[in-house]
C-alpha cells in the first residue's frame, strides 16, 4: 500500500513499499498500455523535468513491444532478477546493479528471461528537457547549516 504525503515545502514522499509489493500495483500511461508491475510515479507526484516508472516482470514475462523515443532520454535502474533488454540490433543482459542509459532513436525492449531466480525488478527514470551540465551549476552550499540529526 502507498502513502502519499503533500506537505508545505515544495516536496512530496511517496511511499511505494518494499520491491517485493512492486509487482501488486497496476498502472501505465494508458488503459491500453496499463499492466501489473507498473507504477508510473510521476502522476504520483509532481514532477517537472523527469519522469519514473516502478516495474516488476515475472520469470517469462516480456514488454511485448519495442519503442524509442524522439526527444526523451531514459535510464534503465535494474535492482533484482534476470533479464535482457533488446536495443536497437543488440541484446544485452540485464540484473541486479546494471544500469543502461538508452538515447534518442534508439529501439528498445526488455524481458525477463524464464529462468530468472526471481522478478526483474527496476526504475526506469525518463527526461527530456535541457541539457544538464557535468556539475549541477544551480546548487547552493550552507556549511554552517547545523545538520537535523
């Protein structure tokens, strides 16, 4: 079960419970595209400049479809399970701790093989908007900012 808490500073908190819950939310971008396994967090959340999603497959299970994207960049977090993911004319196998950043106008699709030992778990972080500087250039320090703890 999630927990959503709006509070007066401009943050939310999401609680999307433990990976193990991932595969029990239904969600997608479209009914037709919706499935188990997904949660598409930033209609959760308010979200400017990046979109996520939450995805869980069962041994077996594929995307079914391959997509590529014009302007959206996307980073694909994995954090349990065996997989592989079709990019472009490549496969690549996919688990705990790969990460694989796929650019614009590159096919894509994903699977979790069939004898994975368990559920191809991960984050897919979307963005598409300016081109963000090696070293985030907007931040600002306060050293003497005592720390809450």
């Amino acid at each position: 079960m999630s927990r959503y808490c709006d509070l007066v500073s401009d943050y939310q908190v999401l609680e999307m419970g433990g990976l193990d819950e991932w595969r029990e939310h239904y969600g997608g971008f479209r009914p037709t595209s919706s499935r188990d396994g997904r949660r598409v967090v930033d209609h959760d959340l308010t979200m400017q400049y990046i979109g996520m999603t939450a995805n869980a497959f069962e041994p077996g299970e594929e995307a079914g479809y391959w997509h590529q994207h014009a302007r959206v960049e996307e980073l694909y977090v994995f954090l349990s399970g065996q997989g592989q993911m079709g990019l472009d004319a490549d496969v690549v196998d996919v688990g705990a701790g790969t990460v694989v950043r796929v650019g614009q106008g590159v096919w894509r699709t994903w699977r979790c093989v069939p004898d994975s030992p368990e559920q191809l778990r991960w984050l897919c972080i979307r963005a598409g908007g300016y081109e963000l500087p090696h070293f985030p250039d907007d931040s600002e320090r306060d050293e003497d900012r005592p720390s809450p703890w």
